[in-house]
C-alpha cells in the first residue's frame, strides 16, 4: 500500500504540456518531427515547401551530432570494437549509411529549394529519407544488442 501525498501532474488536463509530451522523444539520428510532420501536409497547401525545408533542418543538426558522436576515435563505434571486435562488420556498414543518409538529406534539400521541383519527386526523396533514417537505427540498435546483451560464454 502506498502511504504519503498523491502526486499531481505538472499540468492539468487540455492545459498546456511540457515540450517534451508534445511531441515523440527525439532520436539520436536527429528530430523526425518536423520534417514527417511537414510532409503529412497536403502538397497543395501554401507553403509546403518551406515547411518541408523547414523540417529539413533540425534533422539535418541532429544526424551530423550523431555522426560526430558515433564515428572517430573517441565515438560509440570505437568503443564498441574495443569491446566487441568481432562487430567490425556492423560497424563499417553503420559507418557507411552515414555517408548515404547524409546524401540523401542534402538531396532532399537541393530538391525542395527548387520551385519548380515535382512534388513526387519529393515525397519519394522523403520515403527513401525516413526509410534509411528507420533501418539505420534499428541496425544501431541491434549492433549494441549484440555488443552489450551476446553472451558468447568461455567467460569465467
């Protein structure tokens, strides 16, 4: 049983909420929020564009944070192989789709700043974006499975 003062939320119902309960936690590959929110818009509304390349920029900062944080000699995947040597493979494959999602952020970019770019051109530069971004984290995620959670045993 519990025993003392119930605690009440910091906000009240339909009141205003803490940044962070109103949108999805960010990733450690950069904020999606924006940019998934910008393309749930109607192509046809004013300004979509902007809204995209607006999108574009927090997960653009976020990606590069996370490459400089997992790439180089004192980043996540120098300490993994430290650890776990025999995730070379995994590591050299996250390594390189950092230069590939890199691409095709600035791709998307360079596409929406065109005015007179198709629209379908864009929302299939976004689909293959946020594709990438979904497969590179789950591949992060389970590399450190694998490095943290793999008992090979011989281990006393």
């Amino acid at each position: 049983m519990a025993t003392g003062p119930i605690q009440q939320p910091p906000t009240l119902p339909g009141g205003p909420r803490p940044p962070a309960a109103r949108r999805p936690p960010g990733t450690p590959l950069g904020d999606l929020y924006p940019l998934t929110r910008a393309l749930a818009v109607a192509p046809a509304e004013p300004h979509w564009r902007e809204r995209v390349l607006g999108g574009l920029g927090p997960l653009r900062q976020g990606f590069a944070e996370h490459v400089r944080t997992t790439e180089g000699p004192a980043g996540l995947y120098a300490e993994l192989l430290g650890q776990a040597p025999r995730l070379a493979r995994g590591v050299r494959l996250l390594a390189r789709e950092h230069a590939a999602i890199t691409a095709a952020l600035a791709a998307l970019q360079q596409a929406a700043e065109l005015p007179d770019a198709p629209v379908d051109d864009l929302l299939d530069r976004a689909g293959y974006l946020l594709r990438a971004l979904a497969r590179h984290r789950q591949r992060g995620a389970d590399l450190l499975w694998e490095a943290y959670e793999t008992d090979l045993g011989g281990e006393t």
